[in-house]
C-alpha cells in the first residue's frame, strides 16, 4: 500500500541530480498525497442487522469509508467509533455481505 510520507532526498553534490530529485518529488506529490490510494479494501465483510463494528487495518484515522457490492439489499449509514483509528462502526437494515473501501 502507498505511503504518506514524502519521497526521501538523497544528499548529492550534484546541481543536476537535486533538479532531478526536486522534479520528480513535484510530480509525485499529489498521487503520494491522494487518500484513495491510501485507503484499503476489505471485501466480504458479512453484515448483521445493526451496529457492525470493522477493523480498518489503516494504521491511521480514516477519513470516510464507501461501501458497495452488496449481496442483498440494505441501507449501512456510520456510528460513532470507539476508536476511529482501528475501526469503523457501521449500522446496516438487513443481513448481507459487502465490500468497504476505508479511505
């Protein structure tokens, strides 16, 4: 999975070399930066009627989540977390299996 941290300058002596680097850092930045690439997801999660807790994996607070690819019909709106590092807590209407994109 891509990381936020940003590309690492290598110390060299030459003026073209640190062009280089610099370019290529400006480049890079917005795709490094981007959340969806940073985000994770998790397939099959089977859902209960009511509050489902998820653990994300991010390592992070995650920003939101999207969901779909559902194996019948149902309504999942979000819960308070206990810990939005580690989890996201969903509600969902029916029984069913979906997929979760945590950004």
């Amino acid at each position: 999975m891509p990381s936020n941290r940003p590309l690492r300058k290598i110390k060299v002596s030459s003026h073209e070399l640190n062009q280089v680097q610099d370019a290529i850092r400006e480049t890079l930045l917005p795709i490094t930066v981007n959340p969806i690439l940073n985000g994770k997801l998790i397939q099959h999660v089977p859902l209960a009627v009511g509050s489902n807790t998820i653990s994300h994996g991010l390592g992070r607070n995650f920003i939101t989540w999207l969901v779909g690819n559902f194996s019948a019909a149902c309504t999942v709106y979000n819960l308070a977390s206990p810990d939005v590092s580690k989890y996201v807590v969903v509600n969902a209407s029916a029984v069913c299996v979906a997929d979760f994109l945590v950004l």
